[in-house]
C-alpha cells in the first residue's frame, strides 16, 4: 500500500509536491473504509485529484509511472535523457537533478525509496527498510550499505554496484541478482503499482488483448458478475482465433476478443457475439477497467488512474468506488489514485477531507502545486461541489466570458 509519495522537478512540477494516502483521524467520515496496519499507521483505499486542464493532473501521474519504467525497465534513463523530464520554466532548475520518493507497505514491510535523476544519470538512490538504511549511493557512485543488511549480502551488493553503470538503478540489478534484502521493495513497483489512462480505448492498448485472456482464466466469475452488475447486456467475455490478412496473403494470427449479448427476438432468446473494437467507447472502457478492478481488488495493487470518468456514466464511476471502499469487498488493502474533472463525485462518494486533492498552476511562473482539501481550515460537513465550481478551493479555469475584459 501506498503511504506518502514526493515529486521535485518534473515536467510542470518545479517545488516539492507530496500526495499522502494517510488518514486524518478525527475526520468521522466513512472511517470504516480507513486501513490500519502495523505501526498504527492508517491508510485510504482512494484519493482524487482535481483540477484545471493543464494544471499538472497528468503529470503527477506521468512522474510515478516514470519511476516505474526506471525501475523496471532497465536502461530506460539512458533512453530517456534525449527528452529532459525538468522543469523547463526557469535556468535554476534546468540544472538541478529531478527527485522522486516513494513510502509504501509490502509484504508487512514498511519501505522508503528515494532517488534523484539529471541528465540520463542516477545521481542519488536511497533505500530504507522499517526506517533504517538498506542502501545510498550518490553522484560519485560511493555506496553506503546500513547494518541492518546480512554480511552476505552486503558483499552481493557492493559487488553488484561495481558492476552497476550510472545510467542503471541499484534496486532493479540488486533484484536481477536476488538480493533477498531488496526483493519485496522492487516487487511492489513491479507487481503492485499499476497504471491506466482511462480514456483509451482497446485500439490503443494492444498488450490488453493478453491480459484479458490472463484475467478471464484467473477471475472468469468474477469479471462477468461484475459486467452483468454494471448493467452492459453482456453474458459473456471470449477469445477467437483469428488471422489478419492483407491481399490474397495471410499476415499473422491473432486472438480476438468477443463480447456476447443475450437478444430476444421474435420470440426466441438467441446469444449474437460482437467483437470487443466494435462497442462503443464506454464499453470497451468499463470492461478494461473492471479487468482491472478484480486484478487490483484480488492482488492488493495500487491503480493510479488518468481522467476515470471518460466515456462513463456518473453512476458507473461510483458502481467502481465502492469496490475499493467496501470492506467486504476489498480485503487485500487495493488503492485507487483517480484524476477526474466531475465536481459531483466526491459528494456521492462523500469522500473525507483527507481523500480529495488539488492541483493548480501558477501562472506566471508556470509550475504545478499540489495542496488537500484538508488545507482548509473550515468543517468536515461543508458541501463540496458547489463549494469547489464556486472556486472556494482553486483549482477551477478563470474563464472570461464573451464581452468580459482578457
């Protein structure tokens, strides 16, 4: 589970900007969603981010899912330093290195995972366990392993950063070498953060094709009961062989994903199956996202979601929250982190102070700021929608009217 994350230099993101998962407890509000694990720690299944188009949404989103490619990518940062990820509004930070940090909970382990970028190079990475230190390495690539770490191991690992080129991260190659000290720290990143932008169809995403078929051999039941709880007229979720053909010439074969609807007609009940590219935009996309529902909600992942409420009904958005709130439903301690323009969802949610997030951008100097609901020092049961359209919290377009002075 995801605790706390912080982003510096980034794209759009010039300050420090940090997003908590931890609750505030003396909010009341759907407290019975709230997770405590060891350490008395106590986490959210959800969090929302609101904010103007072109305030900095996507790139909190772009910069987690960035870190994951470093990670489990490797050799990504020696492609990526073609295209700087800084902040590009000012020379001061054009010259400074980009920094990350991760808090999370794994495998009843508390991890801290710090790293620092500049220029297509690792110049920092930190590594804590229960607050004490695995490993740091700097710019130099002068290591410092903390006690905690077995002799054995110790020895793997300077080894191993011997080996280890500044464009590469420890974490990904003491993993690629099975040091048991780091194993649960880079399988979070690999397994349990999961990334989707909503708004895609399953044109855009041909990798889903596979985990579909995964998903379907692993959870049939329950996808289906949930697209039949969705209300979508689907009985059922295939796969067909099938060949792609150009001219008189057979090019490869593929598998194509077939949805079926149960029909009455002319008095008979008959099954007529769709391809899955054939249905609109809104079904291909609950689907996908119910695939990824019931892979997060069985494996404990975090889903960090882009814009969840393209191409969906209102009612559907809140039919997917309550996956995530309900207790009895989620039991592996799932998260979802959501951008989203609808201002009703947190009222039909009632989502707590603590769960609902802010970005906006500076305009003169061009950088993204991050700030909670919970900012404000005003009472829990304040309406929200019409507080937040009213601007009460930013994070709205200063739209000027026609006739209005620019």
């Amino acid at each position: 589970m995801l605790i706390n994350y912080t982003v510096e230099n980034y794209k759009s993101i010039r300050d420090i900007v940090s997003l908590s998962m931890e609750a505030y407890m003396r909010d009341k509000r759907n407290k019975e969603s709230v997770w405590e694990i060891p350490k008395g720690i106590n986490l959210l299944p959800l969090s929302c981010i609101y904010g103007q188009n072109a305030s900095g949404k996507s790139t909190l989103w772009d910069s987690m899912r960035f870190v994951k490619k470093l990670i489990v990518m490797p050799g990504f940062l020696k492609v990526q330093k073609k295209e700087p990820v800084c902040f590009l509004f000012d020379d001061e930070s054009r010259n400074r290195p980009t920094r990350f940090s991760f808090d999370f909970f794994n495998s009843g382990k508390q991890f801290k995972y710090e790293l620092a970028v500049f220029d297509g190079k690792v110049v920092e990475e930190t590594l804590f366990f229960d607050g004490k230190l695995l490993f740091e390495r700097n710019k130099c690539s002068m290591l410092n392993i903390g006690n905690s770490v077995p002799q054995d191991e110790k020895k793997k690992i300077e080894m191993i950063m011997e080996a280890t080129k500044e464009e590469y991260l420890l974490l990904s190659k003491c993993s690629e070498f099975k040091v048991n000290s780091v194993g649960d720290a880079y399988s979070w990143f690999e397994e349990k953060l999961r990334f989707i932008k909503a708004q895609k169809t399953i044109e855009d995403r041909p990798g889903f094709v596979n985990m579909i078929d995964e998903a379907l051999r692993e959870h049939y039941f329950e996808i289906i009961e949930m697209v039949n709880r969705a209300d979508f007229g689907i009985s059922d979720i295939s796969f067909e062989e099938a060949t792609y053909l150009e001219g008189r010439f057979n090019i490869a074969d593929y598998k194509e994903v077939f949805v079926k609807h149960d029909i009455r007609s002319k008095g008979e009940n008959k099954k007529y199956a769709l391809k899955l590219s054939e249905e609109s935009d809104g079904t291909q996309k609950m689907i996908l996202l119910i695939i990824a529902w019931i892979d997060a909600i069985k494996n404990g992942r975090v889903l960090v979601i882009d814009e969840m409420e393209s191409s969906l009904h209102p009612l559907l958005v809140d039919f997917l929250l309550e996956y995530f709130t309900n207790r009895d439903v989620n039991t592996s301690g799932a998260q979802l982190i959501f951008t989203t323009h609808d201002a009703s969802t947190a009222k039909r949610n009632r989502l707590r102070r603590d769960q609902v997030w802010f970005t906006a951008r500076e305009p003169r100097v061009g950088s993204t700021s991050l700030y909670s609901w919970l900012d404000y020092e005003i009472r829990s049961d304040v309406e929200f929608t019409e507080n937040y359209l009213m601007g009460r919290f930013g994070a709205i377009p200063l739209v000027k009217r026609i006739g209005e002075d620019v």
